[in-house]
C-alpha cells in the first residue's frame, strides 16, 4: 500500500433505477494533494461524492474505497461516520444557518456542555483559532445572513475543519463568487494544503483547474476518463476529454452586424427598495440593435441591480433617464417592461427564473398567459402549441412539456427560463450570467442561440463573471465599478487585464 | 399500456388515490361496524349535506394555501354571516316585506355575500399590500368576529326557519328532476371528452386511445347516476350540495382554465419567479383573500338555513376543518399545489367520520382525537408515498 495514497477508488459501480451513474470507476487521490474532479454535469462527479461523504451508504454500491489504507464501510448514519473519519463536503447551496452567527453554525451539533449549559466563550475562542490558522477572513460574531457568498464559503469550510476534516470536498466552490473572491478562496486552499489536508476541487471552470491542482481526473458518462498531472494538460485537451469530441472553440463565431442605437440609460441613480442605500451612482451606456453588450464588473459592484433597475423590479431611479427608441420612458415593474419589449432572464434560475414544481409548459408560459387568455378562459391548446415550438426550437431535452422543471438539468432549465421570455418577443434581452453552473456542452448551446438571436435583430444585454465569456461573446463590453460604469470597451481593445483594472476601479 | 406504464401513472396520482381509498376504507369499516346502516340513503344523504359548509371554506382555503397564506377567520366569518343572515331574516325582511319568503331569503344570499366579501376585502387589503402576515391578520379577524357574533346576536339564540330560507340548506329537489340533471350532467361529460380529443386532433398531438377517455367518463358518469339514485330513494337531491357542487365546479375551473388561477398556483410555486415574470403579487392575493371572504358568505348562509338558527357557538372550530380538509385532499401547506377536488373529497372524510362515529354512538372526546390521529396517520402515509414515487 503506498503510503502516499489517501483515497483509493477502486471499481466503483452506482446504479439507479433506469441509469447506471458510475460505471467501474478507479483513481487515487495523494496525500496532501488538491485533486480537480472535472466532467460536465451528469458525468457522475456529485453521485461519486455522495459515496465518499456517506449520503449513499457502503451497501449501496459495488466497489471499495481504501482511506489511507482501509477500507472505508460507511453504514448507518453514515454522513456522520464520514465526518468522524475526517471526510468533510463543502457544498454547492451553502448548509448554513443565516440567523445564527459564524461560531453559532461552526459548533452546531457540537456545542462545548458545561453543567447543561453551552459554554460561548469556548465556542466563540475556538472559532477564533480555527479562523487564525487557515486565515479566513471572517469574524466569529458575525450574522452569516449579513456575509457575502464568499465569506459564508469561508464559514462553511471553517467549520468543516473544526471537525479535523483530513479530506475536504468542495463541489463547484467558486460558481458564486466574484474573481476577488476566487483569489482569495484559492489562497485558502493553498494555506489548507501546506496544513496537510487533502482537497477535491469540482468546478465547471476550466482555468481554475490550472490555477490550483496537482491533479485532474476527468469524468464522462460516469466512467473515468483518465487521470493526469495538471502540468501536462492544457485547457483544449481537458475539455476534449470531457465532450469526448474535439472542441474547436469555446465560443462560436457568431455573424452579427449591430445596428442603430435602439436604447439609451443616460446617468441613471437608484436606491436599494429595502435599505434606501443608493447602489447605482451613474450608469451610461446605449445598446445598438442586434448587439450583444457585455457587463462586467466584481460582485456588488452593481451589475444585477442595474439590469433590475432596468426591469423595474428594483429600486427607484432617482436621477436620469431611459430613451427607448429615442422616446423617454419610465418602466414600472416587469409587466411594463416587458410591455415595452425588454425582458430579463435572471441571475438565479431556481430561485428567480422557475416555479420549480411546476410543468415545463407552465413555466415557460407564465409570463405570457395574457396572449392566450380572454378574461374566463386560457386557450390551453394554443398555450400548448406555441410553448412546443420554443422547445424545439431551442431543443429542450426532455420527455415532454409536462413533467415538473425540478426534474431536468441545469442547462435545459435554463433554456426553458430563456424559452419563457422568448415567447414574449422582446427586442431586448438581458441575460444576467446565463451560463452559470451549467455544462460545457450546454454552455456552447446557449452561445450559439444568443448568436442567433442578435442576428435575428434582437438586443442582448449580457452580465457574466467569467471574463473569457464576456469577451469571448460580446460585440462591446461595459466595466462596472462601485455602482457606475467605468468604460465601455471596444471588443477590439478589450483583454482580461483592462476589464478587471477597469472592474477594480485601479484606472 | 403495459402494467408497468400503468403503475407509474398510478404512482404519479397517487395523492389522489390514496384519498379515495382512504375515502372507501372509512365507509367500509363504518359500513362493517353499523352492519349495512351506515349505507341506508338517509344516512347517506344527511353526510353530503353535512359536509356543505365546511365544503364551502374548504374549496377558499384551496386557493388559499396555494399561495402560501392560510386564512383562520373563515369559520368565525361563516358564523358572523350566519348570525347577520338571522338578523336579517327575523328582523328586517320581516318588517320590510312580510309576505314574501322567497325574496327575503334571496335578498339575505345577497347581502351574506356581501358581508363575506368586505371582511374578505378587509384582510385581503393589510395582507396583500400592507404586507402582514396572513397567519396574524386572520388571527385577528378570528377574534374582531367573535366579539362581532356576541355584539350582533347579544348572546341570544336567533331564529332563522322561514321557509324561504330554510329551502337554501334543508330543501330537496324532485326525485324526476333530480334524474334530469344527473343526465344532464353525464352528457355534459360526454360531450367534453369528444370536445377535447377534438382539439387534441386539430392541433395535431397524440390522443391517447379512447377507451382509456370512454372508461374515466364512463366512471364518473356511474358516481353521478348512483349518487343520484341512492339519494332519490330519501328526499332527493340536496339543494346544499347541488349549491356546492355548482360553486366547486366554477371555481375549479377557474383555478385551472384561468390567469386568476395560474397566477394563484405560480405564485404559491414560486413568488420570485412569479414576480420577475410581470405578476402583480398583491393584487392577485387580494384577490384571492377576497374570494376567501365571498365564499365564507357563502358558507355562512348555507349555515344559517343549516343549522336554523344564528347562535353564539356559530362556525365555532369550522376553519380547522376546513384546512383539514384540504390538507387531507393533498394541499401543500408550503404552497404551490393543491386540488378543490381533493379538498372536497377530504372534507367528505371529515364529514363521514362524524356521521359515522355519531351513529356508533362514540362519546365527542374520543371522536375529536379518532379525527386528529386520522388527519395525522393521512398525513404520514402521504409523505411516505411521496418519497417512495421518488
């Protein structure tokens, strides 16, 4: 047995009724090692990771797993045996409590007892410590409502520590967070590593694998494609083992011709609806017809709240003003803005994008029952039709229309949030971060259609946190900074290094 | 359909399966139990006319729950109405036009619905747009109405047995007329299923073959006709029942075939994505909380006329059966999801329950915990379905 080997997957075969999720998959994970788990999604990454961190007990699959050494039988309460063997999961929706304080959720279920009454002092001093060593930039009183992402995954790791976590998991860690934040994440990650823990890094960013592993193991239709050192890969080659097919680009080359400037946000001011903070402090730009204009900036610097602002489903504008055709207008709410054809694929599909329970025809016509409906009666048929030829026009994988959103995959959710706002005919989309956490494959489905749809003469306003994408898909990109817009650059002059001076609010 | 394709469906409906069964299992035990009693059309006649009122607030708090509110001032809202219903019978109507039954009780309907419907339009407004939470608002209303009933009625008991009236809810239909309509009806049936495969085929989707179409008409088809037989040989069908039946119809179609109702289930769903998707949240649960009201008016009368009299103790406890009801017919507390089919079929188990532990002659303590654990057992056996179809 080498001692080097922390994780030895051996044969591991999971299947599910109607699907086999792995299928006989082996590698080994090194000691102290950071080890990028990379597929696209439906590859088998997340099932493999609920066998290491007990959610399918030992039973459940074929196959061994030796933990330094032994072979790992996680049975019974088994999340918990995984913990107390120091096998820790990091994952994707943060399993925080928000009303609780950061030490409050790091000694949850392990509340120091003293004469039947928690001792805080040793909570808060030992959340202290643990946040010192591994230099985690938070503080143990602080409400983790009141955090941002990035500090609530902070938190979230901190408190696998505290459970001696000798292997740590983290499933899509970064998918939230801002490129400050990424920095400072792999910063921690790399501070985990000199204190001997080993790490699973899953993530749908190619570059970060770069960034940070020893290691790739590459995962297709729940079989392993092969494992490798980092330094002998590049980016093409991880994402040809990925699709299986050679990827000549990430991005397709669209035909687009922008035309006529069709709409203008000439130095526009609002206010949070909630806190009366005011969080756009002068946003100019114009969006010409048939255009994809990129946004780009760091978290909180305004992005989401000025694409809302937009919509009207945000706060009051209180200097400046819209010209829609070079007609002034004022937008209510989103039933005006659309109205007015401006509609808005939002930044969280599941929270803001579907009634998830609901069927897929019902999602995607929501917004628009007013074409089929007379007052008594939706005209259920024609509802059916034409919700039918969006999904086949941007072909939604699915069984029919009927099933519940809830049941597909991240990219044919998306497309189904993308379909609902196509039927409203728009002449302006905004797209905020349209392609997060959804797959390679799904990604590029997604490029090609926002292609299409600028040739067709429809005007896309597209927020993205990967750089590579905004350049990658725009015809001009608008940097944000602290609320306003901080330039707006040609695709010609735009690099990663002017977008993130201009983002940092350096220049 | 192979039998495995028949048992996914089976799977997939569960929920309202199960409260069928449950439904049966509870009239067999009981059937059992009284040796055939429980069955005699009398019996069977006075359950569905039992069930009327909280039918009424049940097929309201569906709408209700499926937008994630609940509504606890129905009860005590259908007692004020009933005790406002009796007022207006003996006291003005009385006065005002003497002779005239049938007017009177018809000018009492109205004016109940539109006592209901200011109270609904009342919460409605400090729910939807002052923003406060339903569970408080009709906390509030629950009391605001009890101290309502004692004030109207000065704790005495009032009359409400004039004929006019009394016909709402003790009033029989003609056994001859009482067969028109379930043939009505099964042709109504009929002729929607025809109608629909119709514009299935214009629109060019798969139908599915039509005896499985011939054998779901045909079904509820033999309900109707057997209910309406079995009733006939009492005193006909129930006016009440015939109004509730009417009322479910309409607003069933409403919660399915309309904005109103999608908006309702979209927002209960989802309320984010209902929002960002142009839907006016607060005017559609004022809607909603309003239709609430309207239907307790509703239920009030039927109460009034019911019961005979407005009293003190008037709609005493009926909003819990009401949200029992509808929990019981699959409605998600959570919002989101919900049938006025399945709430009626729950209220129907309350109601049978009842009937059926009265004629066992159970004392009314051991009735009220039977009640409690079978809501809870539904329940339990409910979610374990749940998990199992996933």
């Amino acid at each position: 047995m080498d001692e080097n080997v922390i994780l030895d997957i051996q044969h591991v075969t999971k299947a599910f009724p109607g699907v086999i999720a792995l299928n006989d998959v082996s590698f080994q994970v090194q000691r102290g090692e950071i080890h990028g788990l990379c597929g696209e999604n439906g590859a088998g990454k997340s099932t493999l990771m609920k066998i290491l961190s007990g959610v399918y007990p030992h039973d459940t699959y074929e196959g061994d797993i030796f933990y330094n050494g032994e072979l790992l039988k996680l049975e019974g309460s088994a999340i918990h045996k995984a913990a107390e063997k120091g096998i820790a999961i990091v994952y994707q929706e943060l399993t925080l409590v928000p009303g609780m304080t950061v030490g409050e959720n790091i000694f949850l279920g392990k509340e120091p007892v003293e004469r039947g009454s928690i001792n805080w002092d040793r909570v808060y001093s030992d959340t202290q410590k643990i946040l010192n060593e591994y230099h985690l930039d938070v503080h143990p009183q602080d409400i983790v409502k009141n955090l941002g992402v990035g500090k609530m995954q902070m938190t979230e790791i901190a408190k696998a520590l505290s459970e001696n976590a000798k292997v740590l998991i983290l499933d899509e860690p970064t998918s939230a967070l801002s490129e400050a934040e990424v920095t400072q994440l792999m910063g921690i990650l790399q501070t985990l590593k000199e204190h001997g823990v080993t790490c699973i890094y899953i993530t749908h960013k190619i570059e970060e694998f770069f960034r940070i592993t020893d290691h790739v193991t590459v995962m297709r239709d729940g079989k392993v494609v092969t494992t490798q050192e980092t330094k002998n890969l590049t980016s093409e080659k991880l994402v040809q083992y990925m699709v299986g097919r050679e990827m000549k680009e990430r991005f397709p080359k669209g035909n687009r011709h922008p035309g006529d400037v069709i709409f203008e946000v000439d130095d526009i001011y609002a206010e949070d609806p909630d806190k009366g903070k005011e969080v756009l402090k002068g946003v100019s730009f114009n969006l010409r017809k048939g255009e994809i204009l990129g946004i780009a900036g760091l978290m909180g610097s305004g992005r989401t709240e000025l694409v809302m602002t937009i919509f009207g489903e945000y706060g009051k504008i209180t200097k400046g003003s819209m010209k829609l055709y070079g007609k002034e207008i004022t937008i209510e709410n989103g039933n005006s803005a659309m109205k007015h054809g401006i509609s808005l694929v939002p930044e969280d599909r599941k929270r803001h994008g579907l009634v998830l329970i609901q069927s897929i025809l019902k999602n995607i016509s929501l917004p628009n029952l007013d074409r089929f409906a007379s007052f008594m009666r939706i005209d259920q048929d024609a509802e059916l039709a034409e919700s039918l030829k969006f999904a086949k026009e941007l072909a939604i994988k699915t069984p029919s229309l009927f099933v519940p959103a809830e049941s597909l995959s991240g990219g044919n959710q998306q497309k189904v949030v993308i379909s609902k706002w196509l039927m409203s005919g728009p002449k302006i989309l905004i797209m905020d971060d349209p392609t997060r956490g959804i797959d390679v494959g799904a990604k590029y489905e997604i490029y090609k259609l926002m292609n299409e749809l600028a040739e067709q003469g429809i005007s896309i306003i597209m927020i993205s946190s990967d750089l590579q994408e905004v350049i990658g898909m725009s015809d001009r990109i608008m940097v944000m900074c602290h609320g306003s817009s901080n330039g707006i650059l040609e695709i010609a002059d735009a690099t990663q290094e002017r977008i993130m001076t201009l983002a940092t609010g350096i220049a | 359909m192979n039998f495995s394709e028949l048992g996914q469906r089976f799977r997939k409906n569960i929920q309202t399966y199960i409260i069928i069964i449950a439904l049966v299992a509870i009239w067999g035990v009981f059937a059992i139990i009284t040796k055939g009693g429980y069955f005699m059309p009398q019996n069977i006649s006075n359950l569905f006319r039992q069930m009327t009122v909280t039918g009424f607030l049940a097929v309201g708090m569906v709408l209700v729950m499926v937008t994630g509110g609940i509504d606890l001032s129905v009860g005590k809202l259908a007692g004020f109405v009933s005790v406002v219903a009796a007022l207006f019978q003996r006291d003005v109507w009385f006065h005002l036009i003497p002779n005239q039954p049938v007017l009177a009780a018809i000018l009492t309907v109205f004016v109940s619905m539109i006592v209901g419907t200011l109270f609904g339009m009342y919460q409605a407004y400090i729910i939807a747009y002052l923003r406060v939470p339903a569970f408080i608002v009709t906390l509030g209303g629950m009391f605001i109405l009890n101290g309502g009933i004692l004030l109207a009625t000065g704790g005495q008991t009032i009359a409400a047995n004039q004929p006019g009236f009394s016909y709402i809810a003790q009033g029989y239909l003609n056994p001859t007329i009482g067969w028109i309509l379930g043939v009505a009806v099964v042709a109504i049936l009929v002729f929607m299923m025809f109608a629909s495969r119709r514009t299935k085929r214009k629109y060019g989707f798969e139908l599915k073959p039509i005896y499985q179409d011939l054998l779901k008409t045909g079904f509820f088809s033999l309900l109707v006709l057997v209910y309406v037989g079995v009733v006939n040989k009492y005193n006909g069908v129930q006016v009440p029942v015939l109004l509730l039946a009417l009322t479910a119809i309409i607003v069933s179609y409403v919660s399915t075939n309309t904005r109103f109702g999608r908006y309702a289930y979209a927002i209960g769903g989802n309320r984010e994505a209902a929002r960002l998707s142009g839907i006016n949240i607060k005017k559609q649960l004022f809607l909603v909380f309003t239709l609430m009201g309207l239907l307790s008016g509703i239920g009030g009368v039927v109460l009034a006329s019911y019961v005979g009299y407005g009293t003190i103790a008037a709609g005493q406890g009926y909003e819990l059966d009401a949200i029992a009801s509808c929990v019981l017919g699959g409605t998600s507390t959570l919002g989101g999801s919900g049938t006025i089919f399945g709430a009626l079929v729950g209220a129907l188990i309350m109601a049978s329950l009842n009937t059926g532990l009265q004629m066992m002659n159970v004392a009314p303590a051991w009735q009220y915990v039977l009640r409690g654990l079978v809501l809870v057992v539904a329940v339990i056996v409910d979610v374990y379905f749940k998990k199992q179809s996933n």
